[in-house]
C-alpha cells in the first residue's frame, strides 16, 4: 500500500451514496384547484349551496333590516324594532312554506301551478277595485289586509308563471310540440303578457321587468330559435321604451344615472346620489354594525330598496362582496340543478327560479351602485317586506327539493342518515350496539384459529 508523505497510510474515504430523486413537491396552487373541482362535482354540493347560500342571506337580512328600518320606525312614532318584528315574523312564515316546499314530490308542484296561477291572477285584479287596492309611492299594487299589513299580489304573480310556465313547458316537450314555434309561444306569451298588463295598470314596472326576464328565461330553457327569442325581446323593449317615454318619473330615474349631485339639473337625484354617499364612505370594513349615518333620514327607503348601500356602509366592501358571493353561489346552484336534471319541468321551474332570483338582485344593486335605473325592486331574501319574502322562501323550497330529486343526491343523503334498529345485547354483561350504516372492523382472531 503507498504511503503518503507523513508515513501514514492514507485514509480511504467511503463512496458516496447515490443521490435518490425524491417526489417533485406538488403545487399548493394547482391542489387547491383540484380539491375545489371535486368539492364542486359532488353529488350535494348544490343542496348545501342552495340551502346554507338562502338561510344565510336571510339572517344577514334580518340584522341589516334591524340596523335599518330603528330610525325610520322612531320617526314615525314606533318601537324601533317595528320593521324586525314584523320581517321576522315573515321569515318565520317563509321558513315554513320553504320545508314545505321542500318536502313536496314534483308532481304535488305541478299540482299547485294551476291554482296559484288563478290564485294571483283574482288577487292582482282586486288590486285595482277602489276600496280594496291600496296606493303605495305612487304604485297601486297593494291589498290592506286590516291594520298595519299589506300585501303585494305582483309578488306571488312570479311564482305563479315560473310554475305554470315550467308545468306547460314541461307538457309540450312530452308531446313534442316545442319544435313549432306557435305552441312555445302559445298560451306562454299571451298568459305572461295578461300578468305584465295587470301589473303596469299600478304602475309597477320593477316587477314587470323581472316577469319579462322569468319570460325569457323559460323561452331560452325551451330552446326557443334565435329569430323568435329577439323578436320577442325586440317588442318588449319598444313597449319598455314607450312606457319610459310616457312617464315624467320614470324618465327622471333614467337621468339619474351615473349623477354625482343630488340636483343634477332639473332632475331631483337625492337618493341615487346618497345611496353612493352610504357605499363610497363605508371603506373596506365599514363603519360598524348600527353604525350608519345615510339611514338618519338622508337616504329614503333604506331598509327596503336602498338596504345594499346601508349594508356597504356599515359593514363596507367586504360585507358587500360577502353578499354578491351569496347570491353567486345561490345562482351557479340554480344553474347545476337545472342542467343536471333528466326531468322537462325541474329545468325549467329551477331556470325559472334562478332566473328570478338573478335578474331581481342585479336589477337592485345596479339601482344601488348607479349603474341602472332605480325599479324599485327590492333585494331577494334581504330587503324588508313580508309580500316578497314569503314567494321567494317558497320558491327556495323548489330548489331544495329538486336538488333532493337528483339520484346521486338522494343517495348520498340516504347514506348520511344512520338506520336505527333494534338493541343487540352480546351476553348478560355485553355492550349495546345499534344498527347504523357504519361499518364495524371485523374481530380480531388468535393465531390458531381457522
């Protein structure tokens, strides 16, 4: 062995160990895409959307409506709670109507299209009777029900065409007569057109707009050609433009777009105008829950149409986003159930629906944020009033059940709803089980034992 210049013999060092490559580190990015798609692809993903998206923005509705309406009630001479007590009593209501609804097999919903159409089509011409329809904000389209409780027949009108209009719908593609372009318009459009005209005759154009857009959206559903959808389209928007023409009010809403004066010009903007001042002063957090300084009598409606810009104010962009998230989810839910669905009248009533609900939230907070005309609409599920609460709680309950209906769905329930049976009693002194769907591990054997 050569020995090294000190005499030593040298030292051997040990080979190095191959360098293993191990897993590549996975992206945390692209992990969460994945567990978001297949958290969205699951079989109740839309039921807990629909359900968790409504209760949620109803009881944040309850607390804004509170935070609201106590200035207003105290001007008027009435307990500050008096707008809460009576929109909770509405919820709660509404949240019987909704497990009803819920509850309720497809064909009991078919069952009910006809009679609420009846239903609100008598109760929308007694609105005009004198003595019976009440004139609200220059609107007549309320029936006084005895003290201080009214009631809004046009409400319960969208209900009724999203369910007579699916159930029709439904009963023409089984006879496939919706390739003929006489028996998708006929009696849909005639029927929808009566509602509009009962509705306009008070003046209410907000709620003619979401009955033209549930219109639409049904005809779209339908599959209904490009040429008949925009001749459609076309004559309701030259009806919309000569009702606007025809009216000084509804022309100097239209004027008030984009204004940052509260007189701008000849045209009085107060409440366009503070509905920004509410929202541009609220920042990111807001000013506090109760907190709000517009609701002191300078912004007028602000617990009913105008309650997304005290939202903004008082709990700021990050309540507000909390909101539209809210409906987003509530809309891409409506969306799901919709496509998913095998059965003619669950599309098109879950379209409806969704259709409603959408246009309707847009249609206000446009109107808030100044982007579209004030309709006078209030915000689904949020805004106070009993009258558009109870119909759309109802029509929540539609979603609900046919989320339920979806095979994969009712499966999936059944399996997280434990089966209770009978009490087995191992021995004298063993310990009670019961018989659920969970799966016990097997019992461990002696080594011996075959």
């Amino acid at each position: 062995m050569p020995s090294s210049r000190t005499g030593r013999p040298p030292v051997q060092r040990a080979a190095r160990r191959p360098v293993v490559p191990g897993p590549p580190r996975e992206n945390p990015l692209r992990t969460l895409i994945v567990r978001a798609r297949r958290a969205w692809d699951r079989p109740l993903t839309a039921y807990y959307l629909i359900l968790g998206g409504s209760l949620l923005i109803t009881v944040l509705g309850l607390v804004m409506v509170y935070s609201a309406s106590q200035i207003t009630a105290l001007q008027m001479s009435l307990p500050g709670s008096y707008f809460f007590r009576k929109q909770l009593l509405a919820a709660g209501i509404g949240a019987v109507l909704l497990l009803a609804a819920s509850r309720m097999p497809v064909r009991l919903h078919r069952a009910l299209a006809y009679p609420i159409l009846a239903g609100a089509v008598v109760l929308m011409a007694l609105v005009q009777v004198p003595g019976i329809g009440v004139a609200v904000n220059g609107n007549q389209n309320w029936i006084a029900l005895g003290g201080s409780f009214q009631l809004q027949p046009s409400e319960f009108g969208k209900l009724a065409l999203v369910l007579w209009g699916a159930d029709l719908l439904a009963r023409k593609q089984e006879k496939r007569l919706l390739t003929q372009w006489k028996h998708m318009l006929v009696p849909l459009v005639p029927a929808a057109f009566m509602l509009l005209g009962l509705i306009m005759l008070g003046g209410d154009m907000g709620t003619a707009i979401i009955l033209t857009a549930i219109l639409f959206g049904l005809l779209w559903l339908a599959g209904a050609p490009t040429r008949l959808f925009v001749g459609v389209l076309s004559v309701a928007a030259v009806l919309g433009a000569i009702l606007i023409r025809t009216s000084p009010n509804r022309m100097a809403r239209l004027a008030c777009l984009g204004a940052t004066e509260p007189q701008a010009g000849p045209v009085d903007c107060w409440q366009a105008v503070h509905g920004i001042y509410a929202l541009a002063s609220g920042g990111i957090f807001g000013s506090g829950l109760g907190a709000s300084v517009e609701k002191w009598g300078q912004l007028p409606e602000a617990h009913t149409d105008f309650i997304f810009a005290i939202t903004g104010e008082e709990l700021g962009l990050a309540g507000t986003l909390s909101v539209l998230a809210l409906f987003a989810a509530l809309g891409y839910a409506g969306i799901r159930v919709a496509g998913r669905t095998e059965d003619p009248f669950v599309r098109y009533a879950a379209g409806g629906v969704t259709t409603w609900i959408t246009a309707q939230a847009v249609i206000n907070i446009g109107a808030v944020l100044g982007l579209l005309p004030i309709a006078g609409v209030p915000l689904p599920l949020f805004s106070y009033g009993g009258s558009a609460l109870l119909p759309t709680m109802f029509a929540i309950g539609l979603l609900i059940a046919f989320a339920r209906e979806d095979p994969a769905a009712r499966m999936a329930l059944a399996m997280r709803q434990p089966r209770f049976g009978k009490k087995r009693v191992r021995g004298s002194q063993g310990p009670r089980r019961w018989n659920t769907m969970r799966r016990r591990a097997p019992v461990a054997r002696s080594s011996g034992e075959r």
